[in-house]
C-alpha cells in the first residue's frame, strides 16, 4: 500500500469543495481577486493522485507556522502570478522567512514580474533584494522556479541566478487540460446581437470608455468581473469591505446591474461553463480570457503590463497592446485580428516544458507513465454541487437579500463580540496590574508606570 503523500499548496479553495458566495468574500478565498482560481485549480488538478492529499494554506504566509508544516507535510507547492512587483513585497518578504525555516521541498510555479509593456525593469531594482534573497531561499528546497515568460527570467538572471536555476512555463492554467488544448471555435463573423463577454482592469486609464462603447453597441453583451469589490456590490451593494479598492461599475445603479448582466464566479467549472456559451471574449484580464479559451471560446486580450503581455507572448494567445490600440475599440475589431493557430501548435511543446519542470522538481504529477492523466480529479469534480450563477443585487428576491443581511449582521456581532470580550479581559488585567503597583511606594509605582509608557 503506497504511503499517502500530504501537499501543502497556496491557494485560498480547493476546487473540489463547494463554498458559498459569502464565505468567498468573507475569507477572500479568491484572493481578491477570481483569476487567481485558474492557475492554483491547475496546479491543484495537476497534483491530484489517489495516494497525494492536498491542503489549501491561504494567500499569505505565517513564519511562525514553520514547526508545524515541516512535521505534517511533505512538500510545500506555491502558485504565484505577478507577485514581483513592490505592492506585494510585505507578502513575499514572510515567504522569505517561512522557507527559511522549512524542511521540506518548496517548488514555486508561475511566478513573474511586474512593468510596464515595454519590459523596463528600472522600477524592480527597488525590490531586487527581497527578491534576490526570495529566490535563494527557494532554490535552497527546490532545483529551479518556474516563471512567466522571457522577460521574468531575464530579470532573475540579472540578478545573478543560474540558466538551469529558472524554467519558463508560463502560467499552469493552460495545462488544465493537459496535453490537448480545446479546440477553439471562431465562427466566420461577430454579429451585433451575439453573446459576447467583456473583462475589465477598473484600474487601466480609458478602459470605461471602451467598455461602454461596446455596451452600447452589442445587444448581448455581459461583464463578468473578478475583483472582490465587484462581489460585495453584488452581496451588499458595495457596503461590506472595510478597505475596498478601484471597482468598476463604481456606481450599483449602473444599468450592468439593471439589467442583470454582471458576472462573478467563485469555481472554475461554473466559470468555463459560463464562457462556453459565448461567441467572443476581450478584455484586460489575462485569466479571464484563458478561461475563455479553455471553454473553447475566441478571446483577445488587451495586454496592459508585462504581466498579462509576457504570458500572452509565451502561449501566442491574440492579444494588442493596449496603449497601441488606437480608436479601434469595438469587440468585431478584435475578433476580426484573433488568430489562434499559433496557440494550438505550440500548445504540446509548451506542456512538455511543465512535465520537464514537474519531473526536474520531483513532484508526481497525473502525467507521468501509469497514472490516470486527470481521470480521478474529473470525477470527483463532477460530484460536487457548485453554487449557482448569482444574479446582480436588484434580481435577487427580497428572502434571499434578507437571509444574507441577517447572516451578516449574526457574523459581525459574533465578530464584535469576541473584540469586546478581549478588551475586558485586557482592561481587567492592566486594572490589576494598576492596582498592584499602586500598593508599592510611590516612587516606584511612577518609575515603573513611566517606564512601561515608554515601551
């Protein structure tokens, strides 16, 4: 009887285990945003053997932790997408220390930089050192990272970092389907009353503008969204996050929302099922249009940074650079410039490169000779009952808001609870501890208070 192997894997969800709308934005189980839910299911479905459990770890990373993971797991596996980049240094910095302290194997997959479209990487030589020492931490468990595209491992190499030390895979969202990329199914033309798609960066200057010009245009036209700011419009009018960020529509009276056309999805499955029912897909979300393509659906992205235009290069996904883009904003545009051959010819050679890098780093994979290529992952992914599609706010019924507003309510008073409870117990211990001091000479109850406001 083969030993079971237990994995320990970033990821907030396994893809496997049903979870409701709340709870996805209550424990940000998307990481905030959903895109993030493609390349850790790959991953996920990649590792799923009959003898291998796999434990979700979360987004972020605890140092402390580092005891218990080295006496309960075997190997460590992190997803990442763009995580160079200087917002999430903090995040990467305690990676840093939790390696530093494992045991174990820690294979780090997908990982890239972030710049500007025309790869200047002057912006990363603020973070170079956190990264450098990152990556040596890591190399120290592994035998090389898998990053992004040519422009990422250029900058690893940069820094001093050997050839053999960094493997180009792209992203893992790709192999979903392993060896075989879905066939894409471009119809001759886009007509104006077509079911189409759109995906939006909130953040990305003049991205509105080009969507309401297609909104305006195409009768059948829908906006599915991945940030958790647009989750919370859809739960609670927008009122839930204590620190939400850019969010389009900013607006929960916008006629998307009217009429029913905004889109959220919290499971992949429902995701591509969703996308399979379109006739194009465009956008500035890199995963949103890989999703697209896995359902088999045309899609063209919008590449904005390197993040999105390195892998977009890499797998000769149709893309346009979107500060090149001029005044042809409209989805017929777009689907007129998709070709797609490229994508499809060099899917294989391109999947070849990920089992290299999973047999180069001992991970056992559905892939290799005997094992079931995915069969087990599949039915069992079958078996589970995803949530719904959830319609926008304004079509929702009065029982279902009311049931989730009290649910909320019940959740926050728990939640207030608890803090009050620590304060009194806080308060009641400094009043004893006041109270004691008090009964020592003066002198020393004011050294010893001041001393303690000092610290």
């Amino acid at each position: 009887m083969e030993i079971t192997k237990n994995i320990l894997m970033r990821g907030g969800k396994s893809p496997l285990v049903k979870t409701s709308y709340e709870e996805a934005l209550q424990k940000n189980l998307l990481g905030t945003n959903s895109g993030n839910l493609l390349f850790a299911d790959a991953v996920f479905k990649t590792l799923s053997l009959e003898n291998t459990d796999i434990h979700m770890n979360g987004y972020s990373a605890n140092p402390r932790a580092a005891k218990d993971i080295n006496e309960k797991y075997d190997v460590f596996v992190l997803p990442f997408a763009n995580a160079f980049r200087k917002s999430f240094i903090p995040i990467l910095n305690k990676f840093t220390l939790l390696i530093s302290q494992l045991e174990i194997p820690v294979v780090v997959t997908g990982i890239g930089a972030q710049a500007n479209t025309d790869y200047a990487s002057q912006n990363l030589d603020d973070m170079s050192e956190a990264v450098k020492l990152f990556c040596k931490k890591v190399l120290q468990r592994s035998a090389s990272i898998g990053v992004r595209g040519e422009f990422t491992k250029k900058y690893l190499l940069s820094l001093g970092f050997a050839d053999n030390e960094i493997d180009i895979i792209g992203c893992p969202s790709m192999f979903y389907y392993g060896e075989t990329f879905p066939e894409i199914n471009k119809p001759d033309k886009l007509n104006v009353d077509d079911p189409i798609s759109m995906n939006i960066s909130p953040y990305v200057p003049g991205i509105e503008e080009i969507f309401n010009k297609n909104f305006f245009r195409y009768t059948n036209i829908d906006y599915v969204a991945q940030n958790n700011e647009s989750l919370d419009q859809i739960l609670f009018m927008g009122k839930s996050l204590p620190k939400p960020g850019r969010v389009f529509p900013k607006d929960i009276n916008h006629p998307l929302f009217y009429n029913n056309q905004v889109r959220f999805f919290i499971d992949s499955r429902t995701w591509l099922n969703h996308l399979e029912n379109k006739r194009f897909v465009f956008g500035t979300r890199i995963h949103g249009n890989i999703a697209a393509l896995l359902a088999g659906t045309p899609a063209f992205l919008l590449a904005h940074d390197s993040r999105t235009l390195e892998l977009a290069e890499y797998f000769d996904i149709p893309h346009a650079d979107y500060a090149e883009i001029g005044d042809n904003h409209l989805a017929e545009d777009f689907f007129e410039r998709a070709d797609y051959t490229k994508l499809i010819a060099g899917h294989f050679e391109r999947f070849e490169q990920w089992v290299k890098f999973l047999n180069k780093n001992e991970l056992e994979h559905i892939y290799l000779p005997g094992k079931d290529n995915g069969d087990l992952f599949n039915s069992k992914l079958e078996s589970v009952d995803f949530a719904p599609i959830i319609d926008s706010f304004q079509h929702q019924s009065s029982s279902e808001i009311l049931e989730r507003l009290v649910e909320r309510s019940f959740h926050d008073s728990k939640k207030n609870s608890r803090r009050i409870d620590k304060l009194a117990k806080r308060t009641a211990a400094l009043e004893l501890e006041i109270s004691n001091l008090k009964k020592q000479k003066p002198e020393r109850f004011l050294k010893s208070f001041f001393s303690r406001s000092s610290k």
